[in-house]
C-alpha cells in the first residue's frame, strides 16, 4: 500500500440500544460469531495491509484493551482513551496524538463493509482531496447519513440520520483524513464526525471525494441488526490469512 497509513477505530460506544443482549460489555466486544465484532475489523485491515491501528476506547475499554493487547491479529495497537464521552468527532481528535502517518483511515467500531481499503486509501493520494468517505447503496433503512454526488463524485450535500433529503448512497462509515484536518478539531469537546463535523467542511468549502462501494454496510446498533449480523458475519474474515493469536 502507498504511503502506509495508521488506522483509528472508534469503538467507544456503551451500546445502550444492545443492554439486553450484551449487557454491560462494550459495543465493540459483542459477540460475532463466537468472536468479539472489533476482531473483524482488525483482521480486515490487515488483509489490507494495514500494519498499525489506534483503538478509540470509552465505556469498557479496559475489556478492550485486556483482550487485544499491543499486538492482535497481525496488526500493533495503540488506544486513546476518552476522559469523558467525546462523540465521534471528538474521540477522533482525543485520538489524533497518538497517529503517526500523515493521514489516517477511520472506521467506525460497530459496522463492517467489505470495500477495498487498499483502493481507497490509493484513491485518496491520487485525487489529493481533503478527505474520502466510503459511501454504500442505499437501502430501506433511515437512519444512515444519506450522501449526495456532484458530477464529479464529491460530496455536496450530508444528512446524517432521518436527514431531510433521499438520496442513493449512505455513509459507510470509513473515512481517510489527513492529520492536518484532524488538528483543526477543537480538543477536549463533544463533537460528531457525521452530525456536526462533516457538513461543517462542506460549508467550509473542503473538498470530500466519495468512494462507492457496491459492498454492503452491516452495523450492529439494534437488537434487530444484531442478530442480522450474525447470520451474516458468523463466517467473515475466518479465511483470511491472518496472524490466528488474539492479545500479545
């Protein structure tokens, strides 16, 4: 992979809507298939090349962190750990000390979509835009960031949950940013990457390239979508030529 990024993962998430399921683990350790659904993710950047991730921790991250250790599934990990809840936007910047590549590829803790980080991540050098957001078909759900393309697949328009228009994509919920955008988060304060953060750079006048994925975006936030995931990612990311040892 060109100019080899960090990846940041927000898995910080209490996962209140998943207490009758999972009780007081945290979101990113609910079961899958036998394994906690963080292990996907990571095995998904490592087939990918990825060699060095920052776990964004919050409720529970101490369960976290004693099961993955500093090395798991191939990749060396690092976390950044919320003093307080910080959203999204927020963890992501608690986090942004910790990053040492000049950009940095962000993945939501509680969703997995099979795209090509690899193609992503060459995609974002080549157009050299301010940030690239993979972008899904959209389906019957509402409560996904709706996404709108200009002709040249930019970003021209973001609703983020029951948003006041339809459109075709839904945010995926995995970003590349360079740390530079990163620093001009305000530090220490609540903020959501896809609430306030992303329609605020649009307003700005930062230019966010779409990357569409034809793969579909699979969350675990409700019960309901839980147990889809289940049948769905049960068998995800087993074959994948991958370190097999959990926590080092």
């Amino acid at each position: 992979m060109p100019n080899m990024l960090d990846a940041v993962l927000l898995c910080g998430g209490a996962g209140l809507r998943l207490r009758s399921i999972i009780g007081d683990t945290p979101k990113g350790m609910a079961n899958i298939g036998g394994r906690p659904f963080l292990e996907l993710l990571i095995r998904q950047l490592y087939r990918h090349g990825f060699e060095r991730a920052i776990l964004a921790i919050g409720y529970g991250g101490d369960a976290i962190r004693s099961y993955f250790g500093n090395q798991a599934f191939g990749l060396q990990l690092a976390y950044s750990e919320e003093p307080r809840p910080l959203g999204t936007g927020g963890a992501l910047r608690n986090a942004t000390d910790a990053v040492g590549s000049e950009s940095v590829l962000i993945m939501n803790g509680d969703s997995y979509t099979d795209a090509d980080l690899g193609e992503l991540v060459a995609n974002y050098h080549k157009v050299r835009t301010d940030a690239s957001i993979v972008v899904v078909p959209a389906d019957s759900r509402g409560d996904c960031g709706s996404v709108q393309l200009d002709e040249n697949g930019k970003l021209a328009a973001f609703a983020e949950k029951y948003g006041p228009f339809h459109a075709p994509y839904v945010n995926a919920g995995i970003y590349v940013l360079s740390r530079e955008i990163l620093y001009e988060i305000p530090p220490k304060v609540e903020l959501s990457l896809e609430r306030e953060l992303l329609p605020e750079w649009l307003r700005r006048g930062k230019c966010i390239k779409a990357f569409i994925s034809s793969a579909k975006c699979i969350d675990i936030g409700t019960p309901e979508r839980y147990w889809e995931a289940q049948d769905i990612l049960t068998k995800v990311e087993v074959d994948a030529n991958v370190p097999q040892s959990g926590s080092q």
